[in-house]
C-alpha cells in the first residue's frame, strides 16, 4: 500500500532528521521526519505521507514499550522501541562490567520482555573469576548462551532464541554485537571494530541502532556500544523484580513490603548469610534501591 500518498511503516534506523523508513510492502525508503518527533527511534511504527518525492514521517504509533539509558544523569536516550527481548551480550574480552548485565535483566524485568545472556566469543580462553559469573547467572535461572563468530555451530540455539521475536543486542563497546549480527543476518554487510585498537573507539564501532530481518523470522537490532546503563526510574517496591533469587525469597519475608535492608524475619538477608543469595547480587540489589530513592528525591 505503499505507492499512494501515504500509509505505515517501521522505522529501521535513524540519523539526525533523517530515517530508514520500512513501507508495509517491504521496501526501505530514505525519510524525513518532522521537527517535533524528536524521539523517533528504530523499532517505531508511524505514519508518513508522500510530499514531493520525499517521504514525512508524521507520527509516531503508540509504542508497546521502549528501552531508554540515562546517557548521562538526567537525560534520557531511548534506543528502540517495541521490541520482545533483550540479548544482552558480553565476552571476557574487553572486560565485561557485570552491573551493567544486572542492570538490562531489571530493565527487561521492568519492561515485561525476555532477556537472554551471551557469553560471547567463548573461542577464547575464559578465566575462572569470568566462568564462574557465568555458571551463577545460570544457577539463578537465566539462560546463558556460549556464542562465537569463530564456531559457527554455536550460534544453533541463539537462533532458536531469536526466532520470531524482535530482539535488541545490547553491550559494551567491542563484545561483538555487529559480527554476531553479520553471521546471523546474511546480507548485513556492517564493518566492525577493530579490538586490537587501544583507545577503545574502533573506527568501525556501531553509531547507529538499526534493525535487520532475521531469515528464520523475526528481527535483529544492532546497537551501538553503552559504557553504562542504568535502568529507568522504578519504584523501590519493584526493584526487587529484576533479581529474579531476590523476588522468589521475598515471599517468604515477614512483612510483604520488605525491602530487605533492616526489616526483621527478612528471608533475603537470611538467604545472603547462608550464601544462597550472592553478595554481589544483593549488593547489586541494594545499590541500586539506593540509586532509584536518589533519583526521586
Ligand atoms: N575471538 C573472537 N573475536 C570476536 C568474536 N566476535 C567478535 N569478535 C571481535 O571483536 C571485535 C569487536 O567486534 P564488533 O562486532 O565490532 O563489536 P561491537 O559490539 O559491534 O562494537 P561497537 O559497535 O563498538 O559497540 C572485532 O575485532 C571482532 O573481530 C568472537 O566470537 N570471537
Ligand atoms: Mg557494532
Ligand atoms: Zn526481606
């Protein structure tokens, strides 16, 4: 329906004033949006009208949810929208930050959508203190995928994860987001970072998100590399929610409203003493209630 004045799309990518605009047939058309959607991101569906050759995005379609960052404090970046899981994806090179990992599983919690993890190029050597982060996620209940682009035999069950759902693939800088997307989406063609560089800003590092069409169905978004992330504002109640140990032990807290800092009968702190709960989530856990109570006040 796309030969007429106007109709729906899917915005596939977006740079400055400017979009990738996916019309209901299938065909990707360079756009232009108004002034005032200064919020436009991939994954948006809208409404555009024909004016001259150009394509107007004039509206943005009511959204099923967004995944937003603070990019720095106070100002929210919002990096695609309507999407049904978060790959989160880390390697043991560069470095992985483990805060942001727990930050996008209480994100996906928060958003109500399925949040995997990747161990990332696990072609290469993985040291112990790494493994054994790896092996807790997995003992907490979340799905914890090996992946690398040097096996591609590994990327089976990623694909069985993927298929049929708008995913994201989110991560530091350089973890491998636009190679895995290569492997997976065929004609991709996107040039990535070059690791060996030691500034940290590869010359082929990803600047913009933008979604591909997976061949098994569904889609992929390649985004660009986050140095932090902290979740959107939630209320302290619900922080818990993000820690999946935490909200299955709360329940069994004396006071249903336990947040579990100095509450009596808490079965959380309980479950941190006798080290069913680790310390490093739990302390993940409340340095984050800390970080939401800051922000409302
Ligand atoms: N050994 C190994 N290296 C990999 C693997 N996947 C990616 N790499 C390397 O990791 C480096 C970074 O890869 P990219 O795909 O550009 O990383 P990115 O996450 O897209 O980075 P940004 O766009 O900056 O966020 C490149 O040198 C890749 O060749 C893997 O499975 N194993
Ligand atoms: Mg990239
Ligand atoms: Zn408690």
């Amino acid at each position: 329906m796309s030969g007429g004045s106007g109709g729906e799309g899917r915005i596939i990518s977006r740079y400055g004033a400017e979009a990738l605009l996916e019309l209901d047939n299938g065909e990707i058309v360079r756009a232009v949006s108004r002034k005032k959607l200064r919020d436009l991101v991939c994954g948006d569906r809208v409404l555009w009208e024909k004016s001259g050759d150009d394509h107007v995005i004039t509206r943005i379609l009511p959204r099923r949810n967004s995944l937003t960052r603070s990019y720095f404090r106070g100002t929210p970046r919002t990096i695609a929208a309507n999407i049904d899981q978060i790959v989160i994806i880390s390697a043991p090179l560069p470095k992985p930050d483990w805060s942001m990992v727990d930050h996008l599983f209480v994100t996906a919690a928060v958003m109500e959508v399925e949040a995997i993890l990747l161990h990332h190029k696990a072609d290469l050597p993985c040291p112990d203190d790494i493994a054994q982060i790896y092996r807790d996620y997995r003992d907490i209940g979340y799905t914890v995928l090996d992946t690398s682009t040097e096996q591609p035999e590994t990327l089976a069950p990623l694909r069985r994860h993927l298929r049929g759902k708008t995913n994201i693939l989110v991560g530091q800088s350089g973890m491998g987001k636009s190679s895995l997307t290569n492997l997976l989406i065929p004609d991709a063609g996107i040039l990535t970072r070059e690791l060996s560089e030691t500034t940290g800003f590869g010359q082929h590092t990803t600047s913009n998100a933008r979604l591909y069409h997976l061949p098994e169905g569904g889609d992929l978004i390649d985004s660009p590399g986050i140095r932090d992330f902290t979740p959107p504002p939630i209320p302290p109640a619900e922080v818990q929610k993000g820690f999946r140990e935490i909200a299955a032990t709360a329940r069994d807290c004396r006071f249903h409203n336990c947040l579990h800092l100095r509450e009596p009968n808490c079965a959380v702190k309980k479950a941190v003493a006798e080290g069913k709960i680790l310390q490093r989530r739990y302390q993940a856990y409340l340095d984050l209630l800390q970080e939401m109570e800051a922000a409302r006040s």
